[in-house]
C-alpha cells in the first residue's frame, strides 16, 4: 500500500537541493567536417528547419557506448510522442521530421553532434542527453547559439538555464525525499555510491548535507568510472562500515550497476540488511541487470510502470504496441515522451517553431496530463512533478512505497549551501534570469 506524508511534510522539500555544479570540460577537438556550417543564432531565431510541410527537430542520445543500456529506450519514447503527434495532424498543420544522432556515452561527441544538429541540420529544437556530463559538454553550444534543448533526465540541480527545459526530477523531486523516507524507515546509516561524474558527485554532497541536518550518519563515500565494472573494492569497504547493514544509496550509472548488483548479492549483501536506493535504475534497466539481482532494493522516480493513472495505461499500451509488448517503460522514458508534448504545445501557442524566444516565452505555465499525473512547466525551466519511491517486486515492476499526494514544485538551486542559498530562478521576468536572489 502506498505510504503518503502529509502535505506540510513536503513542503519541507522546497529548502534543500545542493552544492555547485562540476563542469565537464572537452577533452578532445572536435572533428572537422568538409560541409559549411551556418553562423552562429544568435537571436533567439532558429533557421528555417525542414521542407514547407515538415518540422525538423533534433535527438541526441547516446545509441552505443556504457549508456545505451538507458538511452535506447528513451529514443524510443521520443519517437512514439512524434509518431501520435503526426498522425493528429502534427504542428501547425506540419509533420514532424527527427534527425537522430548518437552521443556514443562520449561527452565531447555530444557536444559535436548538438553543433551539427544546430548548424548543419537546422533543427528548431533538440530533445537529447541523459548524464550530466554529457548534459554540461553542450550547454556552451546550445547557449552560444541561443538555441533549445529539452532535457528528459532526473540531475543534481545547481542550474538553470535560459537555453533549457528540464522534464526530469530536481533533487527536492527525488534524492531528498528518498532520503528522508530511508532515514524514517529503513535506517540512519549511510555508504554512498557513484559513478565518477558530476551528477553523482553533486547527489552525494546534497545527502551528506541533508544526512547532517536530519541525524544520519554517513559511513562511507566511493566512486568508479562511468562504465566501470571493478566494484569489488567497493563492496568490501561497503562490508567493513556496515558490517550489521545499512543504507546503500546508490548513483552508478549504465554497465556499473549490472556488475555492482551481482557482486553485491554474491557477497550475500541483500536488500533485508543492506537495502540500496538507486536514482539511475528503472523498469529497463532492472530487465538487462536481472530481477534476481534487484527484488527487494529500491528506486526513486516521479513515474513507474505501476503507476495507475488512464493516461499511464494509454502510454503503457501505445508503447507495447508500436515496440512489442515485452518491452517495458520507465521514469527518463515517460519524461522524454511528455516533453515533446509539451514542446508541440509551446510552439502552437507561440504560432511559430522557428521563433525560439517566442517558444520559450510560451513554453512557461504549460500544464500536461502526463502518465505520472498532471505536470506543470514552471518559470523555471523545470517541471512540477510527482515524487514516487518503488521496491522492485518479482516480475521486475516496482511496487510503489510511497508517493506524494500532489506535484512538486522544482527547486534548482540548493538551500542548504551557502553560496546557493536563496537564490532561485524565473525566466518570465528578465530582471531576474537564472539566478537571482529570492531572499
């Protein structure tokens, strides 16, 4: 049975979210190409994208590398929102037409292909990334050209971007009430996991803070590259703190985690002593690491598969029927299909997709009853949302332990650390922006 807290409870989320953002720096120079690009948009205007009948946008994911096993699916998700939406008559009276691009888990490529999808291939818009660190290798791009990006992943806050809508999870949507649903029910002791990246690294600062602040205890902190499988140091410093069990919270993302849980039930460290929170593991994910790996551990998001709503059912059923119906769908997958929505729904408004500050401008206050209930963009860039924790139950579903009785609204900037502290965001007053300070 879901276990609600109630309202004033939650209210007490919109005074944490944390610490400043680490910047992915190109490592690489991009590779040249033969073909001219255009100059540089810098007027908020985006060039003509497409034929007379069609609207040309992007998708930039990663289709290979150690995050394909996440962001297949997503594509997949962004193609059925396209595919119903021109079927109805599309945009304006135009089709749609997406230019797929793969990321390759490559952070430098992202920021390749989000150029090539800006200059060569004019797209209006881009729907793309998953990670943070692929996420902060093409903000300089899409903010040097003032151009579009909608962004379907849960991340660690600490911006907000004129340049980008958020569709996913601000850590006041989903690490920090996870971690006081933990704290309440399952222990105060805490080892933290991650993959070597800033959203982790971030995540784990805005816990340790709020571990501070609420009478846990933390007993360990570790890391391993984005991709890597060596966790067995890990597990054994995760033995030696909590040699009587304790909280797992866990942020590796991709292949790490399919070696991570294997190891850690081989280990005999299973979800009875030693139960994980993961903020990167979902329905699909679940499917490739193995549900005999997972039962009984935890996840937080703002939508499951489980969730029973007769939006979730239509999305579930439109979903299985275009890609087979063993296929699964999860909380990255239903933000990325919602976000398209909600983009077709700006560019109506604003009576043009090629105009981007006229989208933007109507983008905000856009309500959509999506699958996980009815989602509000807020002036901030970012997405009013539901807040969900599940256990993962045999058939590899999540049995949802808890849920809030209405959407959250996001909190970009942390209010815990002191140089973040009362700031906030409002980009429908220019006075203000993206950072200013509220209090």
């Amino acid at each position: 049975m879901t276990k609600r807290f109630d309202r004033r409870k939650f209210l007490l989320y919109s005074s944490a979210t944390l610490t400043s953002s680490l910047f992915l720096k190109a490592c690489r120079t991009p590779t040249p190409t033969a073909t001219p690009v255009a100059s540089p948009t810098t007027t908020g205007t985006a060039p003509a994208a497409g034929s007379g009948n069609t609207i040309k946008v992007g998708i930039l994911h990663s289709l290979s590398g150690t995050m394909s096993i996440s962001e297949k699916s997503v594509v997949d998700a962004e193609q059925l929102a396209i595919e119903e939406i021109n079927k109805a008559g599309g945009v304006l009276g135009k089709q749609i037409e997406a230019v797929i691009e793969d990321g390759n888990s490559d952070w430098p490529t992202f920021a390749e292909k989000a150029k090539k999808l800006i200059d060569q291939d004019k797209v209006v818009t881009v729907f793309g990334c998953w990670t943070s660190a692929s996420r902060k290798a093409v903000l300089p791009v899409f903010e040097e050209k003032n151009h579009m990006l909608w962004y379907p992943v849960q991340y660690e806050g600490q911006e907000c971007s004129k340049n980008i809508f958020y569709t996913g999870a601000a850590p006041n949507q989903q690490i920090e009430p996870a971690v006081d649903w933990l704290l309440e029910n399952k222990g105060k002791k805490f080892f933290l996991v991650g993959s070597d990246y800033v959203f982790p690294r971030t995540a784990n600062t805005i816990i340790k803070a709020q571990l501070a602040a609420k009478g846990g205890e933390l007993v360990g902190e570790d890391y391993i590259p984005l991709g890597g499988t060596e966790v067995t140091p890990i597990i054994t410093k995760i033995k030696a703190a909590l040699p009587d069990g304790g909280v797992i919270f866990n942020s590796l993302n991709g292949d790490s985690n399919v070696a991570f849980f294997k190891q850690l039930q081989g280990a005999g460290l299973g979800p009875d002593k030693y139960p994980s929170m993961s903020v990167s593991i979902a329905e699909e994910e679940v499917k490739a690491i193995g549900v005999e790996y997972l039962k009984g551990h935890y996840a937080a998001w703002n939508y499951f598969m489980t969730v029973e709503t007769p939006e979730n059912q239509k999305f579930v059923e439109a979903f299985k029927a275009k890609y087979g119906n063993d296929r699964v769908t999860n909380d990255p997958m239903e933000a990325a299909y919602i976000m398209v929505y909600l983009w077709k729904q700006a560019v109506e408004k604003a009576g043009t997709a090629d105009d981007l500050e006229k989208v933007r401008a109507a983008a905000l206050g856009q309500t959509f009853d999506a699958p996980e209930g009815k989602v509000t963009l807020e002036n901030n860039h970012h997405l009013a949302k539901f807040v969900r924790l599940g256990q993962v139950r045999d058939d590899g579903l999540f049995e949802i332990a808890f849920a809030t009785p209405e959407a959250v609204k996001p909190i970009p900037w942390n209010q815990f650390v002191a140089e973040t502290q009362g700031f906030s965001c409002d980009w429908s007053d220019p006075a203000k922006g993206g950072k200013f300070k509220a209090t």
